[in-house]
C-alpha cells in the first residue's frame, strides 16, 4: 500500500504570498493519478488538480500541479482570502483498484 | 450539472448497520461514470471506502472490505453503502462521489455525518 506523506502539517502565510505544499510517496506513483483537493470547514473536497498538473475546471491559474515518481507539489502562487483552507492529495492504484489520501496541509492565515 | 445527494439515519448502535444511499441527478449511475463513498472522521483526513463502474466492477478499501457492500438502483438513479458490525471508529462524515474516470472525484455530495453511538 502506497503512503502519502504531507508536508508542512500548517502552513501560515499572508494573502498575496506563494504556498507550496509538498506529498511525498512511499512509492513511486504514475503522474497521470495523482491528485489535489481543497477542503473548506464544513464543506466537501473541491477537486483542484488531477494528472499531478492538470486544472480541473473552474479553478484558477493561480493554483499549480507539478512532480513525478515520489515528490509532487501543489503551488498557490499569490495566496487569496478564499484559499486559507486544508489541501490533500489522493493517489490511484490500479493494481487492485484503490485511492488513498494524505494526511492534508492546513494553510492558515499568518 | 452532476449533483449528489447522500441521505440515511444520523445515528446507528454499534454492532449493527449503517446504512447510507446516495440520489444523482443530472446524470445516470448506467453511464460511463465511475460513483463511490469517502470519508472523514470528525477533524481527521479523508478514507476511500470502495467504487463501483457504470459496467458493475465493484472495489472495496482492503481495509473495510469484510464489512462493505455497495450496490446500485439503476431504476431510482441511486446507489448505496451498507457497513456492517459498525463501532465508534466508524464514526463519520460520510460523502458519495463520482467522476468520469476511477482516478479522482469532481463531484461531491455536500456529506452526511453518521455517528455510531449506543
């Protein structure tokens, strides 16, 4: 079973600073099933990014996918008030069919 | 527009159980869709509970497969999730899914928490 590890737990930061949140794999996993979300309280995850850097729709340029193999990062460029929330990302194991998540990074207000 | 909507009792005794259907609209469950149940226990992170394909494939988190059964209602547009012998570990916002493929989910139901408590 694959591990996601992420990586700070909080991260506090001003709005208009850059956020890079880090998910480390316990195994190399395929780039094309690699996900972001984005959770406010009291609501469902919001897919973000998929493919590892693909926007899904409607989500703003300002959020950004990237890595491969073990390392992957999620990058809010310029931090907006509605993005202080929590942020996971999901792998997809084809070999039995699975989805696991990490453990989130909470970006908080500074 | 995809919507989901997750609908069952709020409170189950442990050792019996829990029992949660999720009504779609916007879209049929007989489609080329992949639909399936996360979720999150109070103030903790996200567990993938099992999915199911619009062509009857049906896979389960290892770790819950002895107590999970999905099923579909092709006729009602739902489909459900029935975990057995619960206990307060299973203590949850429960929330169904679905997506065009099996790799991540777009749309969300808004969650529904089920506490199991005698």
């Amino acid at each position: 079973e694959i591990v996601l590890t992420q990586s700070p737990g909080t991260l506090s930061l001003s709005p208009g600073e850059r956020a890079t949140l880090s998910c480390r794999a316990s195994q190399s996993v395929s780039s094309s099933y690699l996900a972001w979300y984005q959770q406010k309280p009291g609501q469902a995850p919001r897919l973000l990014i998929y493919g590892a850097s693909r926007r899904a729709g409607g989500i703003p340029d300002r959020f950004s996918g990237s890595g491969s193999g073990t390392d992957f990062t999620l990058t809010i460029s310029r931090l907006e008030p509605e993005d202080f929330a929590v942020y996971y990302c999901q792998q997809y194991g084809s070999s039995p069919p699975t989805l696991t998540f990490g453990g989130g990074t909470k970006v908080e207000v500074k | 527009q995809v919507h989901l909507q997750e609908s069952g009792p709020g409170l189950v005794k442990p050792s019996e159980t829990l029992s949660l259907t999720c009504t779609v609209s916007g879209y049929s469950v007989s489609n080329g869709f992949f639909w399936g149940w996360i979720r999150q226990p109070p103030g903790t992170g996200l567990e993938w509970i099992g999915s199911f394909s619009h062509s009857g494939s049906i896979y389960y988190n290892p770790s819950l497969k002895s107590r999970v059964t999905i099923s579909v209602d092709t006729s009602k547009n739902q489909f459900s999730l029935n975990l057995s012998s619960v206990t307060a570990a299973d203590t949850a916002v429960y929330y169904c899914v679905g997506d065009s493929r099996s790799s991540w989910y777009y749309y969300w139901g808004q969650g529904t928490l089920v506490t199991v408590s005698s």
